[in-house]
C-alpha cells in the first residue's frame, strides 16, 4: 500500500509527520519536518499541505505548521486519558486545596511515565512534569508506583536496564530500587526526594480500578523540606479510593 | 500519491479513520470504522491495523480499537489549545474558586465554539459542555463573546445562515441577535439565559492577546437564578485581563 523505497507506508510517513512535533517544536517548516522525520522533501511538503488542507496541522502567519486544534479535539474527545483525567479531576481539586503546590495523575505508556493532568498552584515550587510529558519509572514517584504495581517483566526490564542517573540521588542501583520498590508496595505510596531536582520532592500513590489493578498515579510535588508530609499522603490515598469507587461506578474503562 | 478510485488521497483515508471516532464512539471495530468513514472494509482494515502498529490507535480485549494515548501525547503536546489552557488555567481556577459551579475557556473553530478547558465543582448544576466538544456560536455566552468580536465577514455568514433553536430562549431572529451582539460589545461580556439548558445560564467574557484581538471566551455556567451574577462578571473580567497579561508577558502566541 504505496510502500515507499525505503518500504515505509503511507501511514507510517504520516505518523512521523505527527511525530516530529514536540512541546520543544511546536511549530516546524514543511522542510524542518523533512529532515526530522527522515522523509524526502518532496514528500513530506506533500504530506503537509494535505493534512493542513484537512485541518490537522494548521500553517502560521509564518508559513510554519504545528499540530491543528482540529487533531487534538478529535484526540481528545476519543482518548481514555481524558476519561480518566475528567473523572479523576475533581478529586486532584481537593488533594490540591489542601497541598497548594502539584497535584499531578500518570499512567505508565510504553516503559515510561506518562502525565495526563496537572494542577499547579500560581506559586508553586519546581517540577519539571508537564501534562503529555514523560520521566523515567525509577527516577519519578509516580513512576516508583506505576513500577512497583506493574507486571513482573517490566520491572525486571527495568531493573535489568541502565537506570539513568537525572539528580545525584536518583536511584542507580538495581538492587536499591527492587529494594524501593518493595517497601512501595508495603506502606502503599512512593516518595522520591530529590530524585528530579535537589529542591523538590514527590510523593505518589497507586489509583486501582475496581477490580483492583493498578491503572494510574496521583502525586505531588512538594517543596524538599515537605518530603515527609504525612497529611499529603493521607490525603492522596483519600482521594485514589474515590476515584477507585468512580471508576468503578461509571465503568468507564471497561467501555 | 496512492489516490484511491474514489481520488481521495492515503493521507485523507487516515483522517477519515481518525474522524470516526468522538466522544459517542470512543471504541469502534475496524468494520465500524468502515462503515463510518465509508472506506472499504479492506482499506479500513488496513490502516487500522498499521495505526495500531504505530501506537496511534489501541486495541482493546474486545478487539476493538480506540484513539492511543500516543496520539494524544503527540497532540497534546504540540497543540496551542495546551498552550492557551495552561497559562489560563490559575486564573480559571481563581474564578472557580468564587463561582463554585463551571468554569471554562472556548476558542472558535469553524464557525462554532470549541471548549479547551472546563473545571466543574462535584455538585454543580447542569451543563452540556465538554472539553473537546463544541456548540452554535448564537446558542451560547462563549459564542456571543466570539461571535460579537469575530471578522465582520463571519458574523454577516452566521446572520444570514439558519440559527438553530437550541432550546425555547435560544435567539434565533437575525435582528435580535445582531443587536445582542452590539450589546455584548458595549457591555464587554454576554449572558445566555436559559439559551441552551432552561435551568443554566452562561456569563462569558472576551479574552485578548497582547495586541487587542479576541482569542477565547472565559466563561462560567451558573444556575439559572443566578443569571445577574454581577460578581462573577467581575471576577470574569479580571481573570481575563490577567490572562492578557499572562500572554503578552510570555508572548506564547506569537511563538
């Protein structure tokens, strides 16, 4: 199916089209898009002009493309993440009425963690989280979670893998992290302190749907100094349960 | 480029696929899909079955495929809806705070209203808004702020085009809703009673870039009784301006 030289289709160049647009470039010539996407000029000028003339990229008073607001209603409207993230919102309101710093929900995408809500005080202290940004697993609280409740594969791939230094106290060492891991599962919530940046510290519990397995991680970045705050985890605990009983009144993620 | 016999292109194939799915139909089998973006089945299949290969699509246990959380990744990232809600969202949540109901923030998209964001308190009243979703520009207080600042163009192609009657006080008389318009310039905000649900009402306000130019309406949804609300016209007022601000200090539009 118009198999390319290079035996890529049609889909695929229009799926690294899409993907050559991140939150660093937001907004890329036809021909910076070429190069990016490793696609013959020609061809990906022709890609462009035909998903900007569908409304999926929208061109700039510049000439530039970026990704069309009619792509991401259409995302939008039909992906879990919103579900998940209407559902869960109100209670990521309370959790941050009490904190007053980030509130944040994750899921685990493809061996990574991946943010699909944040809330932020006006104020608020540093974190690097950015809503459809991604951290590692062992270097994040909500990653710690998300691993230590994952199938057994994936954290010995993990383990079993370079566990990328991102602070100094990040943890390195496979053995320290199953050991993390494990008390992760005991007390039932992950603190990293530092683990990101020096200043910061997160804390994150598990968000089980109503069958119990682990779908999600709601978390909060503190100040460093607040790394301990045991109000923060009763209150994220109070709130997973109540999304938990959401799910699993609305069965929103069987449908 | 791969032109079908119908002659639309492979790129406009994949959109059709995408375009089949909304919020009614978050999950569809590769034959649903079909049928709705009337491909045949062979094609429908095939592009399916390689945008779940890409990770833009998901299958699920049924084996039905829903939008992937890679694609709202991808669009979410590179979207300025995101660019927009993020730095308006303390200044929503400021509003929310002392309105207690819905709070939310609209662009206009092909002649109609397109939400980007709305925060609801757990016990608020009703509303049809969805995030992703849209609504007539006449029909409602978001689409009275855009439409009353829009191009002249689109307003005499919206007065001289058919006004659904969305419910009883929807206007539907192109005179009436010319010289609601010039009220809602004169007055700097546009309330809808009772215009799409009896028992809500809509207060918007006109949000500006650095430059002056309407680019969204910050509106809330409040109970019908409490469609004078002059307080939350107020806090409307200022959360946009602030808004403004936010804008010309980043100057994220223009980026």
């Amino acid at each position: 199916m118009a198999n390319s030289p290079t035996g890529d289709s049609m889909v695929q160049r229009v799926v690294r089209v899409l993907e050559s647009f991140d939150s660093g470039r937001v907004s890329q010539t036809a021909s910076e898009i070429a190069r990016r996407s490793q696609l013959p000029t020609s061809t990906a000028h022709r890609i462009v002009g035909e998903l900007v003339e569908t409304g999926l990229l929208e061109r700039d008073e510049s000439g530039a493309v970026r990704i069309g607001l009619r792509l991401w209603e259409l995302t939008t409207r039909g992906s879990r993440a919103l579900g998940l993230r209407q559902l869960a919102m109100p209670f990521m309101a309370e959790v941050q009425a009490v904190v007053r710093e980030h509130t944040q929900l994750a899921v685990l995408e493809e061996h990574e963690v991946l943010f699909i809500e944040r809330l932020s005080a006006r104020n608020a202290g540093a974190n690097v989280t950015r809503i459809a940004g991604r951290l590692p697993l062992h270097a994040s609280s909500s990653g710690l979670v998300l691993l230590a409740f994952a199938p057994p594969e994936l954290q010995e791939a993990v383990l079993s893998g370079p566990l990328r230094e991102v602070s100094q106290e990040t943890i390195t060492d496979p053995r320290r992290l199953r050991s993390k891991l494990a008390e992760v599962r005991r007390l039932g919530f992950a603190s990293a302190p530092g683990f990101i940046e020096q200043v910061s510290s997160g804390i994150a519990v598990p968000v089980r749907d109503g069958s119990g397995t682990v779908i999600a991680a709601l978390s909060v970045v503190l100040p460093r100094e607040r790394a301990g705050d045991q109000e923060a985890v009763l209150v994220l605990k109070r709130a997973a349960s109540r999304i938990t009983e959401a799910i699993a009144a609305t069965g929103f993620l069987s449908r």
